[in-house]
C-alpha cells in the first residue's frame, strides 16, 4: 500500500508552529502551566508562510540622526526570538549583544575592533547628545553652531555595539543598538545605526580608522 507524502507546505507550516511553541516555552517563568498546544495544521490549511528565516527590530529616527540610523536592523541577521521586548532594561542590553556576536562572527583583530567600538560610540553620542561633536570636525561640521540635540543625554544608553569589515580589509562598520528620549519625551530603545569607517596610512606607516564624511 502506497502513502501519499505531505506536502512542503503542510511539513513547514509544522516546523514553524513546534518553533514558535519551544520558544514560547522557553520564555515562560517557572512554574507557570504552558497553554494548550495548537491543533495541528491539515492538508486544508491556506495561510501563507513567508520564506524568511528572521525579522529585523526596527529603529525609529529623529532629529540630528535622521542621517544615520536606519528603519531596521539590515546587517547581522538577529532572530527576532533571540532579541528581548522592548523595555527590558540593561539585561535585555545583554542578550542583544549575544545575538549580534552570535550572528556576525569577529573578523578584525583585536586592536581594530577595539579602535573602531571606542570611535563608533563616540560618534553615535555626539550625534545623538551632542556631546563631543568639536572632536570630529568632518563629520559635524555645524558643532560650532550651537545645534540642539534630538535626544537627552540623561536617557542616551547605547545597548549593545560590534565592529566588523565592510567588504574589504580596509572598510569596516560599526553597528550600535541604543536607546533614547527624544525631544518629543518619547523613549524607544532597539534604535539601530551604523557607522562606516576607511583605513587610513599616514607617511610614518601609523593606521588609523577614519569615519566616512557623509553627504
């Protein structure tokens, strides 16, 4: 007697459902009664499953960082289960750390990575704060003008940040995840910016990052 095999659909429609399930699990306090499962999917199921193995957290944009910070995170790919609510606090901060490491492999050296970390939270501080912007010239060069900045310094928190190439040994980018109060009063953490870096070679022989001007 010959069995008729399930349908790619059916088969995925189960892997996602077990998926959601185990996470659900995992996330539920200690001693709580997990809900009942959900029924099994059928051979008439018609919800549509999108291809997608992961979502981005998205980053909203205000004033001065309009320029540099994107609706979503775009690069690593982070799990959205892996990622913490919104809110979460420093604890959350860490397991976002994780899941960026986890997701983007280190691929500069040491001295590098830690070069570029230390430019690129400076960066995203001046540029959010305001604090600090006389020191990059190039990048801010309205600082002497006395430019209001979009967030408050009291409630600037950069949640987690990684330093990886972009493309070739001498690009790189920073990517920082932070939180903010925007001049509106309005707090949103999961905010996402990147910063572009080129390596530069004085005539000593010295290297240092240099962050890319933007337009």
């Amino acid at each position: 007697m010959t069995t008729t095999p399930r349908s790619p659909r059916l088969l995925l429609l189960s892997a996602v459902l077990l998926a959601v399930t185990g996470v659900a699990l995992l996330g539920m306090p200690h001693g709580q009664e997990p809900p009942s499962a959900a029924p099994s999917p059928t051979a008439s199921t018609t919800t549509d499953v999108s291809p997608a193995a992961s979502r981005h957290p998205a980053g909203k944009t205000t004033g001065s960082t309009a320029s540099s910070t994107t609706s979503a995170v775009s690069t690593p790919s982070v799990p959205e289960s892996a990622l913490p609510p919104h809110g979460e606090g420093l604890s959350g901060d860490r397991a976002i750390q994780r899941s960026l490491e986890a997701a983007w492999p280190a691929d500069l050296p040491a001295a590098d990575e830690r070069e570029l970390l230390t430019a690129g939270r400076a960066l995203l501080r001046a540029d959010a704060t305001g604090i600090g912007r006389a020191k990059w010239p190039t990048v801010f060069p309205d600082s002497d003008q006395g430019v209001a900045p979009a967030f408050a310094t009291a409630r600037f928190r950069i949640q987690a940040a990684i330093a990886r190439r972009a493309g070739s040994p001498d690009k790189a980018v920073v990517h920082l995840v932070w939180a903010g109060m925007d001049r509106g009063g309005t707090f949103t953490d999961l905010r996402i910016t990147d910063w572009h870096f080129t390596r530069t070679t004085s005539k000593k022989g010295a290297t240092t990052w240099t962050p890319q001007h933007r337009p």
